[in-house]
C-alpha cells in the first residue's frame, strides 16, 4: 500500500526509459517487494484514460520502503506538448474492487495468467499446513521443475552465491502451527516445500504452474490458488488445491489462521487497476526535464571547508543562456534527505552561503561564470584612460651560479615588453641617480659607473625574470646575488661557452626554451576550464555543519518562462542525493563500488551508477606571441658582415646584431668587463 504523500518525482527524458522512485512509499507487505501498485502516466495526447498507458512497479527494483516504476517518457514528452509536471495517480490493486474478468483480456494488463493476488496480513493457509484436503503445500513431486529448483534444501544447503540465491529464507524454524500439527512429517520434508524465492518470483512459480500444467482440471491434480509468504524473509509454499475435492478453489475463510510470521496471498481471477476510477489516489507531481543528468550522487566530505556542485546537461541540451560566457537562470538548492524536491525548504545543515536556509538566498546563489560586465562608460563625465595589463604564464629557467654572460645584453633603449611598454624606468640610472629612491630599490646602483647607456636594472631577480618572460628576445639573465642589479641577455650564452666568465657576486640563468625553431613563439599553457558552459554548471562556496545525507534540487528555468525562480516549488527536479561523509564511508556501500565517479573541478566527487557522461569542456584560447624571426641563411651572412664590420654607432643601434654570433655588446662593454656584465 502506497502511502498518499506529498512528493514530487524526477525523471531524465534523456534516456529511454525513465526511473519513478517512491522513494517515501511504504509497501505493508511485511517487509517484502511486489507489484502491488501501478500508476497512471497519460503518455498520449488525447488525455482519455487507457489501460496502456499504466505502469507496473518493477517487483526486481521495488524494496519494502520504495515503489520503483520504470516509465518509457523520451524526450517528445516535453517536446511535443510542452509540459514539465504531471499528477502522478495511483492504484492498489489490494482495494481495487472492480476486477476485471480474464474473458475481458483486451483491457487486461496482469500478465499472461489474467490473474491478481490479495493479500491477507499475518495469516496462513491452516488447512495446507494441516494437509486438509482440498488444501495442501505443493510438495517437490506435484510442483514443476522451474518451481523445484528453487526448493531451500537444493539451492542453499551446499552453498549459493550470487543474488539470484535469496538463501535467508533457508533452515528456517517450524512455527508453533507446524509443530502442533506434525506439518507433514519431520523437518527435512518442510523444507523440501519451502522455495526460497521473493515475493513476486514466488507468484510467478504459481502462474507459471497453472499455465504450464493445465492437468489440474484432471482428478487428482492440484491448481495452484495462493502463496503463504514469510514476512521477512525470501521463503514461501505454494498453496494447492484438488478440483475434485470442489468448488473452493480458495483457502477458506476459516482456514486462515493468525501467524505472524506470514502473510496468504489468494490468487484470483482477473485483472485490477483497468478502469480510470482505480486511479482515485494522487501519489504526487512527475517533474520532468530534458536539460539536466539525473540520478547523479555527489560525494563531498564533511570536513566543513567549502566545496562545490556541478550539474551536468542532458542529451545536448544547453544549460546556459546564448553568448552571454556561461550565464544561467537555472538554480540549485539543498534539502534533507526525508524531504520532496518542490515542496521541502532548505537544509538547516548548510553554513555556505550564508542564510542558506532561505530559498531567496539560493534564487541569488548563480552558477560561477566566466560572464565580464564592464562598468558603464559615462560620456558626459570625463574619461580616464586605461591602462592594458598583461599577464604572462612564466617559462621554465635552469640558475648556473656564479658566472655571469659577457657582452649579451639587451640594450634598453632598443627593448620593448610584449605589450610595447619601455622598461626604462627600472635602468639604474634613471631609477636612482638623482637620489629620489633610496635603500633596497637602489642598492644595485653603482653611483658614477652607471651612465645613460648602461644597461643594468636596479631589480630583484623575481623582476628580472617577469621581464625576460615578456621579452620574445630574451634567453637569459644575470642577476647580484645580494643587491638589486640585473642585465637581460639576449642569444649567445652558452653553459660553458666563450661569453661566459667566473663571478662571486653574479648568477647566471638560463632560459629554457623547446628547440632553436626559424619563427618563435612562447606558448601559455592552457589551464582547465573552471567556470560553468553549455555542458555543465558549477556552483562553489558550498559548506555544511556536518556529516548527513540530502537532496539537490534543481529549479529548471525552462518550466518558468517569463520569470526567475523565485520560490521553494520552482525547486521541483531532484537531481540526486548529496552524500556529504566522505569517500571512506561510502565504499562500504556496494552502490559505489562499481560506481563511476569523476572529481569535481572545485571540490567533491560526483558519481553514476553505470559510465559518468562524457563532457567536452570549452578549449580556452591559447594566448602567445611571436618571437623575432632568425633571417634567412644568406641574409644572416651578409648581416654577420654588417654588425662585425660596419660603423659602430649603426651597428650598436640594430637590434638584429644581437644574433649574431661573436658581436660584442653596446654601450659601455670594456667597462662590464672589469666591472661585472
């Protein structure tokens, strides 16, 4: 019996079958699962109420606390009619009162056998127990071999594994009904009759033996007519009756008796839940979306830093509004594990963000985008101009201590950043000859040695360095090893080379580059995609108090146009269950031993029962820029000649001689060389 309770059902239309989790319902069936409801979902368009468009609870998947119905909805559902929410009407064939009779077979939906099965809670069938014909337990010889395989003692009694055994129902007790009317002889022979079998296998071994033994209607055969099933456990007898002992097909009233430990199911004739009056209970609201992968649990652990949420799209669908960089309406919240996406409020256990406990907070809680808005640019006031900042990711340097290069420097008048700004400013000279900057600024600064040419940068060697990355031309530097001083150099320093020369006070570090190529160009490596696309949402800054099971329920903004969400039932799609006690504990859950899980880019784990979905992310544009292109060989011929041999002063001033090999530096070269570079 379905509980009526107020619930709402996700369904991802992505696949081809949907799964309807009752996740609230309870089955009085003592513990056990069976097809004892169906609900309605009207898959058509015509809205009339036909029998094919009910559901049977799947009995495999269905336990005592929940109700599972798979639901064949695909994406048309949403497509075609442009509904995401449905009344969820329910069935128990147990109070259906208006069976169908089997001749009515084109409105019969109870299997091949047209038949149903009534329950009767805690009795047994006394009169097969008490071998009181018409009624017995089907022995091993009157029942079939399907039937017999799964006899206790045959199955279980020299070891099974796997779950098709269901072996807890073996080497049970006799109950005190069994022992006051020596059921049958001694123990051996009670369990020879006891299948240890579910329920709903246990009534397909009774259909199965009307269906496949019609000598029944002969003499002395037996109908099969009910099942005494134990409460708790996978054990039951097929209950038995003789056409020739008459018309009592049934175990009769009076042959009930009270036990506990039992439930008698009657088999009956026909079929229920045919008629759109059946349907009288409403079990809840089907929400179903297109756009988001359901069924996902998140694994975050309860260490109470932050941590984050992703949503994954489904079927292709985009999540994020077009050409705006990852801008969405979509929204997520999270409630307690016992509560109903659409209907419960947020969780109390959520610390981050803050007054996580008010929907509103969440209506404002946006996925992480890589979306700029810049502020507004007011003509009417006057401009500032802006400056372009650039950043650059860094090349790798190997440091040689103690040598510096001689006669490579860059020469700074000449040298340019990547964004054309001078570095200037940081030479010795014009930094710290008028005596405006004092202590370690200026500490490199040689007063009287240093002139206007000089091209040493009173710099620290993380500086330096920053330099080098933004110069194309730059292969290494040298930097003091205790003051603010520093020369950038271009080609022509080799380890071990004729330029380079011993220094206490100086060291040498090399650039490294991925092969001499004719055009250059420093390539920045290409980080991961860390902000929300088409493909995918992310949310971070997500925090709990402490360990516990919940819900994250998603608001689909396509269910809401022409607004936002705004309030707790816009929260209406459960995406899964957020398990926030870390990936130890759940291991011991054979749920997420064969589960596919993938890390989340800001924290936690997501996983899936079968493969995780594949996402595509973004690829990030690969920033770079190019490197002073080597000339050709025979124009390199003619300038080695130029620079070598040509006048000084026009040499000094051509940037291209800095490649060319044995060209003695520029500007104030003999002093470098007693002096340091």
């Amino acid at each position: 019996v379905v509980s009526p309770t107020d619930f709402t059902i996700p369904v991802d239309t992505s696949a081809a079958t949907g799964t309807v989790d009752f996740a609230a319902a309870a089955i009085a069936v003592g513990g056990l699962a069976s097809p004892l409801a169906r609900f309605e979902f009207s898959t058509g368009t015509t809205m009339r109420f036909h029998a094919s468009n009910t559901y049977e609870a799947d009995p495999a998947a269905s336990t005592a606390t929940q109700l599972v119905f798979n639901v064949p909805l695909g994406p048309g559902v949403t497509q075609a009619n442009g509904k995401y929410r449905y009344t969820v009407c329910l069935c128990d064939e147990q109070t259906d009162a208006t069976t169908t009779d089997a001749a009515e077979g084109a409105t019969m939906l109870a299997g091949a056998s047209g038949a149903v099965y009534r329950m009767t809670e805690e009795r047994e069938c006394v009169a097969a127990v008490k071998d009181a014909p018409p009624h017995v337990h089907l022995t091993r010889d009157a029942m079939l071999p399907e039937a017999a395989v799964h006899i206790c003692s045959d199955k279980c009694d020299k070891g099974c594994f796997g779950p098709h055994c269901y072996c807890d129902g073996n080497l049970l007790e006799q109950t005190t009904d069994e022992q006051a009317w020596g059921y049958l002889g001694d123990l051996s022979a009670q369990l020879g009759q006891k299948l240890c079998l579910p329920l709903y296998r246990c009534q397909e071994m009774c259909d199965l033996h009307n269906a496949l033994n019609p000598a029944w209607v002969e003499s002395e055969a037996f109908e099969c007519v009910g099942v005494d099933m134990h409460a708790t456990k996978n054990m039951c007898r097929l209950v038995g009756a003789a056409r020739s002992h008459g018309t009592q097909m049934d175990c009769p009233v009076g042959s009930l008796t009270e036990n506990r430990n039992y439930h008698h199911f009657s088999r009956i004739i026909g079929a229920s839940c045919t008629h759109a009056s059946d349907f009288s209970e409403q079990a809840g609201i089907l929400a179903v979306t297109r756009r988001a992968t359901t069924g996902v649990d998140y694994v975050l652990e309860p260490n109470g830093e932050e941590t984050s949420l992703e949503v994954v799209s489904a079927n292709g669908n985009s999540l994020t509004v077009a050409g705006l960089e990852g801008l969405s309406k979509d929204r997520i919240t999270v409630i307690d594990c016992h509560g109903s996406c659409g209907v419960t409020e947020p969780a109390q256990s959520v610390t981050s963000p803050a007054e996580a406990q008010d929907i509103r907070t969440w209506n404002q809680f946006w996925p992480l985008s890589q979306f700029y808005d810049p502020a507004h640019n007011d003509t009417n006031n006057a401009q500032i101009e802006a400056d372009d900042h650039f950043a650059f990711l860094g090349s790798e340097y190997t440091t040689i201590g103690r040598v510096f290069c001689s006669g490579r420097n860059l020469d700074l008048d000449v040298v340019a950043l990547i964004d054309g700004s001078s570095i200037q400013q940081e030479q010795c000279y014009n930094k710290c000859q008028d005596g405006t900057i004092t202590g370690e600024g200026c500490s490199g600064y040689y007063a009287g040695f240093d002139g206007p040419g000089s091209n040493a940068l009173c710099v620290t060697p993380t500086q330096l360095q920053a330099f080098c990355d933004s110069i194309p031309s730059c292969e290494s530097y040298d930097h003091h090893r205790t003051l603010n001083r520093g020369f950038l150099n271009g080609v022509g320093c080799e380890e071990g080379g004729s330029m380079m020369q011993s220094n206490e006070n100086y060291n040498w570090v090399r650039r490294e580059r991925e092969g001499a190529v004719a055009a250059r160009r420093l390539q920045l490596e290409v980080p991961r995609y860390s902000s929300s696309w088409s493909g995918m949402l992310r949310w971070r800054g997500i925090a709990f108090s402490g360990a516990g099971t919940y819900k994250l329920c998603f608001c689909d903004s396509e269910h809401l146009p022409g607004r936002e969400c705004m309030s707790t039932s816009d929260y209406a799609v459960e995406l899964g269950t957020v398990h926030v006690s870390g990936i130890a504990c759940l291991i011991k859950d054979t749920r997420f031993q064969r589960a596919a899980c993938v890390n989340q880019y800001h924290g936690g784990v997501r996983c899936y029962p079968d493969a995780a979905p594949v996402v595509a992310e973004p690829v990030m544009e690969v920033l770079y820029y190019s490197d002073v292109v080597q000339p050709d060989p025979e124009v390199q011929k003619v300038l080695s000649t130029w620079c070598m041999f040509g006048p000084e002063e026009q040499a000094n001033a051509d940037p291209r001689c800095q490649y060319v090999s044995s060209y003695q530096s520029t500007h104030d070269g003999a002093a470098q060389a007693v002096a340091g570079p």
